[in-house]
C-alpha cells in the first residue's frame, strides 16, 4: 500500500501544498478552517511526518536529550529518576517532542553523549545529576541549550535550573530532631561534589552550629548500599547519637537496615529522617520521616526552562522550589 503523502493531505484539504508544509512546521499564519480541514486530513489519510526531511528545512531534530551523569546502576536503583523521566516524557509529547535517555557515569559515555550532542542529533540538553568539575558540563555549554534539574556546580550562572531549596530542607529536618530533644545528631551526606551533597549539610550544620563535628559526619553516594557503610561508621565512631539526617531516602533505608543489625530501635535509640519523600519513604521499616522536595515541579520547571531557550529567549532565571517536612514514625 503507497504510504501517504503531504500531496494527498494538500488535495484531501482542498489547500495548497504549501499551506500543508506551513501548519506541519509550526507556522502561524494559517487560518483556523484551513488547519481544521488539514488535520482532518491528516487523520483520513493517515499521513505521518516525515521527521527527517522536516529536520532539513526547520533545523530542528524533535528531541532532547536528557543526560544522567551517573553508573548506569543508579538509573535503576533510584525512584526520582523515574519521576524526572516520566515529566519529561509527558511535556516533550505536548510538543510532539521526544526524549532520548544518556547515561555518561564514565569517560567512554561522556564521550559519546559529546559525539551525539555536538553532532546535531538533539534540539536541547537536559542535565540531571552532574557533578563538580564534570568535563561534560563544559563540552555541552557551546552546544543547543542546556539546562539543569539542580543546578550545576561552577556553572551557576550559565545553565539555567529548577531545584529544591535544600539547605531549607535540611534545616526543617534538624530543627525537627532538635525540637524533639534529639541531643546527639549525625548526619549522612550526598557525594560533597553535588549541590544535594553540599548544601544539605550546610544546612544541617547551620541548625548545629560547633555541634557538627566531623565526628558525627559520614559521606554515602545517594546509593543503598552506602547509607548501611556510614552508619556503620557512624555507629562505630558515636555510639551514642540519637539521631540521624540522611540526605536521601534511598540512603536511609540503609542506615536503617544497620541500625536494625545493630540492635538500636527506631525512633526510641535512634531516630532516622531522609529527604526526598520518594516511594522508598513509605516502604521502609518503619515509615521514614523525611523531607519532600517537589521532584515533579522542579522537572516541570526544569522543561518550562528548556522551552523557553528554544523559543528564543536569550536568559532564563534558575527557579528554587521549597521543601516540606513530612512526619511519620521513623523520628
């Protein structure tokens, strides 16, 4: 069966062909009954856009590629990025846009997100998760528009973002243990060259002050995994603390399988508060107090970002969303 053609559309319409080719690149200036009769045939014939030849005359490809600087693993292991993709997806179709996912957790994937960034394949960047120093970032600055879900360590002022408030966040779950009578507070923190790693243990020590020793600090890499390894360190260095602030759910639920081993009870020995808010706050033994970032504005923010750029606005400023403390029986 011959596949439909923009011809077909143009005589189905009874309009020009090159009334067709205006409407399908984004032109304005096409009359209301004239995009009715259009997308009705469109809908009779069953033409479909030929996204290729399109890209040669619009300069634009139809896709953004959102870059996860992280193991591939993590993609996986963490709820929020489920989040971010899942709002991603939904904004780029209204758009009729599509996502292409990158993971860059090594030197080999840096390189080729570069090769297909520079190489023309995606209309914008969609960063998530980078760190400090990170030679992708730098590479992607002179390429389509970027813009970060957090912002981006360095490069602040150069590539827009949407994040949670998380020295707030930090501080609402400090001041929580301290209003509670908490004595002895220690802290999990992110990886210390992302801002979550940074600025939620700024904000910890803000509440602390001299309190916050190095002592009752330990550094997780927002996995599973090394939320039990800190708390361990933790438990071993302190034995004492009464309470802990772990700068992720995902991190939390390790250090409470440590305590668990340990024998100290939750929230009577220890009391144990995460930030996030995710699914796994509500899965783990028990329920984890925690601190709710607004993972769906800040992506939707994030896009709004990117729209924006591609529409042709020359700046954009960064947009910070606040934090919640959410209670439940784990603190």
């Amino acid at each position: 069966m011959k596949r439909p053609t923009i011809h077909d559309v143009a005589a189905a319409a009874g309009v020009s062909r090159g009334t067709v080719s205006r409407l399908l690149n984004g032109d304005k200036y096409v009359s209301p009954a004239a995009r009715v009769a259009i997308e009705r045939a469109i809908s009779e014939t069953g033409y479909v856009v030929n996204r290729a030849a399109r890209s040669l005359v619009t300069q634009r490809t139809g896709s953004v590629a959102m870059v996860l600087s992280e193991p591939h693993q993590k993609l996986f292991e963490d709820p929020n990025y489920s989040t971010l993709i899942r709002v991603a997806i939904r904004m780029l179709a209204e758009r009729d846009m599509s996502l292409v996912m990158m993971l860059a957790g090594d030197e080999g994937d840096r390189e080729r997100v570069v090769r297909y960034v520079r190489g023309g394949h995606a209309d914008g960047v969609l960063l998530v998760s980078t760190h400090a120093g990170d030679p992708l970032v730098e590479a992607l600055t002179s390429g389509p528009p970027a813009v970060s879900c957090g912002a981006v360590i360095g490069h602040e002022n150069v590539i827009p973002y949407a994040a949670a408030d998380e020295r707030l966040g930090a501080r609402q779950m400090t001041e929580y243990f301290v209003s509670q009578g908490r004595k002895r507070i220690a802290m999990i923190t992110g990886p210390m060259d992302t801002p979550g790693g940074i600025q939620r243990l700024e904000g910890f020590a803000e509440v602390l002050g001299r309190k916050a020793t190095t002592k009752l600090i330990a550094h997780g890499d927002w996995t599973q995994a090394s939320g039990e390894r800190a708390m361990a360190e933790l438990l071993n260095r302190a034995p004492d603390i009464d309470a802990v602030f772990v700068a992720s759910d995902l991190m939390a639920s390790g250090a409470l399988a440590t305590l668990r081993a340990a024998g100290r009870r939750v929230p009577d020995d220890v009391a144990v508060g995460g930030f996030d808010d995710s699914s796994v706050a509500l899965s783990t033994h028990p329920p984890l107090t925690t601190i709710r970032q607004p993972l769906a504005e800040m992506a939707q923010e994030t896009i709004r970002l990117l729209f924006a750029l591609l529409d042709g606005a020359k700046h954009v400023d960064p947009v910070i969303l606040p934090t919640e403390l959410v209670v439940r029986e784990s603190a």
